[in-house]
C-alpha cells in the first residue's frame, strides 16, 4: 500500500509500506478516509521531536482520522465490515496501574498514532487498531467530523478537569483547533462567558464568529487589562492552549483566587516559569492535559447533536498525493488555515 512518510525535517515523501494484516482477534483493519494535520504532527514535522520523543526517519506522521471498516477479527462484536468509524489514535494496555485507576490516557505501556517511539501514523491507505479505540458515526456524521472529533476529546477533557463549567467565566489563550475545541466544549458544558485570543487575526476572527463572546489580539492591544475591566473579580479558569510563556503569564493575571491554569497547548519550551507571587497568593491551581482520556464518545456525541458545529474548523482539504502542501499550509499557517484535512475519498 502506499504510505506518506517524512524522510527529514520538513520533507515527506510517498513510499510504499507493507500491507497492515490483523494479527489479534480484536483487531480491525481500516481503509483512511480522512486524516486531520495537528499542532504536534507539526512539531514532530519542523523539529523532529516532542519534548523527549525523537523521530527516527522514515517516520509516518498522522493521528487524527476516520475510516471505513474492511475486516475484523474474530472476536470484535460491535463492528462489521462497511460501519465507518472515528479513530481514537491511544492503544493502551488496560492491565498496568495507570489503566487500573482509569488513567488510559496516561498508560504505562501506551502505544499512540504517529509518536515518536510508539506506532507508526495513520497517513496512509489502510491501517490495523483494536476494537478498543474505533467508534461508529452515524450515517448523517462525516469523516471529516469524525476526524475533527478527536481533537474535540482533548477540549472536552480539559474542561472537564476543571470540574463543573456551569456558570463559569473563562478565557481560552490560543484559537488554534485546540483552543477552539475547548471553547466549544466549555460552552456545551455549561461556561458562561468565554473570552479567546490570539496573535493571528484571522483567528481572532474566526474566534469571535464561532465560540467566543470577546476577542482580542495581545499584540494589537493590553488583552489582559481588558478582560480585567470586564472581569474585575478574574476569571474561573484559563486554558492556554498556546504553549508559549506569555499566555502562561496571562493567565496567572486574568485568574481569580482559587482559579485553574490549564495547560493544554504543547509548549514550544523546554520550561515554563510562574510568576510565584501572585500564582501562591491567588492559590492558583495547575492543571496539565495529557491528550484525552476516554472522551471520544462525549465528543461525537456533542457533534452528532448539533450541541457543538466543528464544520468550520476545516478550512482546508488536500488530496493524499498532496500531503506535503498539506503540512506546509499548516506549519507556515498560510491562507487563513485552522484545520487542513488530508482526504482520501
């Protein structure tokens, strides 16, 4: 089958790859419809590397996606060849002590789509997973929806760790797909009012037409002594999704006592300081997202019943063959891109 693979930093190449064969009875193999491009395939894309996690070239990338059934193995019970599917990219054990107290997401022995070390991506025609990580769609539900579904888990989780959203006021720092989907999210779960930024004015605006009630660019003006004028009191919670230092500081400033910093974004860093004045007198709360833990079906669930529109998210969509421009389009964020869609149908 053919295969996209990077064969170095910023280049990827077209190669053909062994047939994928399903080898455990739980297995199901999969013909891709759509692959969505992501923030850390972008990472791994320009840099090589996340955090720790290096690539070795050739390195298949992609870990957003949905398909169409082909095959299962004999002991799947919920599939059957033709059912279309959203793609969780995690493969966990179910077995260590990570799995046991519910953390999958965090498993010891965690096999992810396109990481580093792990397994290789999903850009290519046809791939194998467990039954464990697919989830029907409904016929009214897209494959590019489905695709989008995943990065929906990562915001529907975040705001989930903050507990109840019910009546709260927030600010999401960064309006990418991630920030997006946790705005979208904060509001199904009940946010009041939801304040986005952005140092890209496309995005700004894209934000302020689809899931914020206030907008600002933080090098166009003060955003944080303007949402204070709003929200003197500070805010309940703030998910920089970003991952830079200055959205970091933001957020320490715009929180009130007792707030939440959610860091959602993947750093661009190897560290992030606090100022530890003000974080340890407002006894502001750290939280860290690890992608999504369990939280495919909540997100499907808020698409499929029009409780959050994700459609305008995709704003680009590349044919196969075209994977490179695809990935180019996103890391140079050209052409007011948000999500680039790489399609196989």
């Amino acid at each position: 089958m053919k295969a996209m693979a990077m064969t170095g930093i910023g280049r990827i190449e077209m190669q053909e790859a062994p047939e994928p064969e399903i080898t455990r009875d739980s297995d199901v193999l999969l013909r891709m419809g759509s692959v969505g491009v992501c923030g850390s395939d972008i990472h791994n894309y320009k840099d090589g590397r996340i955090g720790r996690a290096v690539v070795r070239f050739p390195f298949r990338l992609g870990h957003e996606c949905a398909g169409t059934v082909l095959e299962v193995g004999p002991a799947v019970k919920n599939l059957k060849a033709g059912d279309r599917v959203a793609v969780d990219p995690a493969m966990p054990c179910f077995e260590c002590d990570q799995c046991l107290k519910g953390r999958m997401h965090t498993c010891r022995n965690l096999s992810f789509l396109g990481a580093a070390g792990q397994a290789d991506g999903c850009l290519c025609e046809r791939i194998v997973m467990p039954e464990t990580s697919l989830f029907p769609i409904r016929e009214s539900t897209t494959l590019d929806q489905a695709t989008v579904a995943e990065p929906l888990a990562i915001g529907y989780y975040a705001a989930q760790l903050t507990g109840s959203m019910e009546g709260k006021r927030i600010a999401v720092l960064g309006s990418g797909p991630i920030g997006l989907s946790a705005a979208l999210s904060a509001r199904a779960q009940g946010a009041e009012r939801i304040y986005m930024t952005d140092v890209l004015d496309y995005r700004v605006q894209v934000a302020g037409e689809r899931a914020a009630d206030w907008v600002g660019n933080p090098d166009r003006s003060d955003v944080v002594a303007e949402i204070a004028r709003l929200e003197p009191l500070g805010l309940d919670a703030v998910f920089e999704c970003a991952g830079v230092q200055e959205t970091v500081d933001q957020g320490v400033e715009l929180l009130a006592p007792g707030g939440s910093l959610v860091i959602v974004g993947i750093p661009t860093v190897e560290r992030l300081s606090f100022v530890i004045d003000v974080s340890r007198r407002k006894e502001i709360r750290l939280q860290n997202v690890r992608r999504q833990n369990e939280c495919m079906d909540q997100a499907l669930d808020l698409i499929e019943s029009g409780k959050a529109s994700v459609d305008f998210m995709v704003t680009h969509r590349f044919p196969f063959e075209k994977s490179q421009e695809a990935f180019d389009t996103v890391a140079e964020y050209r052409d007011g891109v948000v999500k680039a869609i790489i399609s196989f149908e």
